[in-house]
C-alpha cells in the first residue's frame, strides 16, 4: 500500500466513530518528520488572513464565473498578508502559481513554505486580476441621529431590521463601523443571517450608517455578498434579491 494521509480527527456525535475522518497530508506529515530530526522542533509559516469556501451565489456576487479560490474573510493587522496589500472580500486564485480551487488548499500550501520564504498571490479584487507578493512571517502559538434608529433595509427587501452601533458597542467588538442587526425575516433569514450579526460590508463596500445600507442594497443588483460579524469571527454571506 501506499500512505497518503495520517488519521487526526474523527466527526462524531456520539463519540463513536460515524464513517468520517480527518487526516494530515502525508507531504506535510514528512515535512514536519523532517524538522523534528533537524531542529529538534516545527516552525510554521503564516501569511494572516481567514478564509471560506465560495459557493455559486457567493462567487456570482464576486463577478466570477466559478466558486475557485479561497475568499478573504479577514486580514490579521500587521500580518504578512495585511503587508502585502490583502483585504476582506478578495478571492486568491493562486498561489505561487498553484491554482486554489478549495479554501483548504491555501492553508495546506502555506504550511509547505517557510518563515520568510517570498510568495506571489493571483488575487481577484473588483472584477478584475492583481498580482500580489508575501513575505511569510512565523505562526506563533498564541496568535449620527438617523442611525440610532431602527430600519428595515430598503422596505424589506432584505429583510433585516438594523441600526447603528453605539460607542461602547463598537469599542466590544474592536469595530469602527458596521450596523447591528436587530430582527431577520424573509431573503436574510433563509440566507442564515441571525440577529446580533454585524453587517460590515455589501459587495465589497463598507457600511457605516443604516442609510447607506439602504443605499446599498438598492443599487447591488440581485446577488450580494455581505460581510458579517459574528461574535469574533467574520464571515460572507451570499444574499439572492430575486
């Protein structure tokens, strides 16, 4: 036989094992083979950024014509990849001129470079192409008045009642703008939007007051990508309008 992977994980929800498994890339499992022997210890390489998988209606919301690539959820301050010029909602196609047709692809070939190795990213930003260069740093084991009103975004297309984040709010959750979803009905809520989600961002543009969300909405067309807060994580939802 041949190994192709190491067993790490097992998904159960009784504790027996139920047909799924996860398990560790055998060139990776060599490579950290590798190090041990050398150095006595593994150093990983980090580029910063928080991915998710694309579905279809996300990647149409993007202007692309397939759901490759890793979307951009976050950025790390201070990161390689906040150095580089990355931002939330660019797509990475490619690194090094490896294409990235799934999100797990990119941290599995992240972890094949090393600490200040130089990397070129193809990144899909606005519709268009961008060639992007990283310098990897090294994963460390810690790692207005209007608005205070409630509004239902553009008379419930959407279908979320939101408002504007007070002070102390914004100073929780680490955030300069965004507005808090208060209630979700109909499109948003079949798109899996709750209630306390922060909307930060539609189709790549900023949210900072409630009538601009409005705005926003009105104008997007029928696929939009919304960049949501959620507790300390961000994600894209994809949003059809009809």
């Amino acid at each position: 036989g041949r190994v192709v992977g190491i067993n790490s994980q097992i998904y159960s929800r009784t504790g027996g094992y139920q047909g799924v498994s996860f398990a560790i890339p055998i060139d990776v499992a060599l490579r950290v083979k590798d190090e041990i022997v050398k150095t006595g210890k593994v150093v990983h390489a980090r580029l910063g950024v928080t991915v998710q998988q694309l579905s279809q209606n996300l990647a149409e919301s993007f202007k692309l014509k397939q759901p490759d690539g890793a979307l951009v959820s976050s950025v790390t301050p201070g990161s390689a990849a906040a150095k580089a010029g990355l931002q939330p909602g660019d797509v990475i196609l490619k690194f090094n001129n490896k294409p990235i047709l799934a999100s797990n692809d990119l941290p599995a070939l992240v972890s094949m470079e090393d600490p200040g190795d130089k990397v070129t990213l193809d990144v899909w930003r606005g519709g268009k192409h961008i060639a992007l260069n990283a310098t990897l740093s090294e994963a460390k084991d810690s790692v207005a008045a209007n608005d205070a009103t409630t509004s239902d975004a553009h008379g419930g297309k959407l279908g979320v009642a939101v408002r504007a984040l007070t002070p102390e709010e914004k100073s929780e959750a680490n955030l300069a703008s965004g507005v808090l979803v208060e209630q979700v009905t109909g499109r948003a809520e079949r798109a899996g939007i709750e209630p306390g989600d922060v909307i930060l961002a539609v189709n790549g543009t900023s949210v900072k007051t409630v009538n601009q969300l409005q705005s926003l909405v009105s104008k997007e067309g029928k696929q939009l990508a919304l960049l949501i807060q959620r507790g300390q994580d961000k994600i894209f939802i994809p949003v059809g309008l009809g």
